[in-house]
C-alpha cells in the first residue's frame, strides 16, 4: 500500500529501538519495529490490552517519559505486536526518516539495540 492510501497523519519509518514501557510500578522492555511522530508499532514479550494507557521512554534518543495509548496486540511467533500512539509528538518526521536513514546505512538493515 502506497503512502498516498494510508489513512495515518504520519509516514511510519522502519527503526530497531529499545522503549522501556512504566506500567505502575513494573517496567517493561520492547522494541520499536517502525515508528511515525505520532505513534509506533512494537515488538514486546509481554501483551497489552487494547485501550491501556501506558508512560514509555526512549532511552537511546533520550527521550522522556510520554503517555502511549495501545490501539491494538496482536500474538505473533516473536512475540506481541502492538500498535500504539503517543500524547506528543516524539518528534519531527525529518528526524526520524533521518535516524530511519542512518540505521539503513550503518548496516544494511534496522539495527536491534537490545
């Protein structure tokens, strides 16, 4: 499907990025699969539940803490897929297609931090 179809206010970028998921006093470890300025889609062990609000932080951007509100989970054999939106911005599109770009060059493919 071409960007032009999609009916997200975002392009999505490929990335490979550590997000630590605060869910009260339990904090858990995902990955970021691809993300937008608005929203991304993660690769956790753990499933989430569709309308839970959760606080997330980037820690490799060091970005902090932000509301993330679950749109969806989905059981994958590498675990959950979840797909997700944020409060704010995480930033600009330029920024991430750039960081997108670089993780490309660095080796080939989206990199793994974790």
């Amino acid at each position: 499907m071409s960007f032009d179809n999609e009916r997200r206010r975002h392009r999505r970028y490929p990335l490979r990025l550590a997000i630590k998921l605060h869910r009260g006093d339990e904090v858990l470890d995902a990955d970021i699969i691809n993300a937008s300025a608005s929203g991304c889609l993660l690769l956790s062990a753990t499933p989430l539940e569709a309308g839970q609000t959760l606080e997330a932080s980037i820690p490799e951007l060091l970005i902090p803490r932000t509301r993330l509100h679950i749109l969806r989970c989905q059981s994958t054999p590498s675990g959950y897929m979840v797909a997700a939106y944020f409060d704010a911005a995480m930033g600009d599109e330029a920024a991430i297609a750039w960081l997108s770009d670089e993780q490309h060059l660095a080796n080939g493919t989206p990199r793994w931090l974790n």
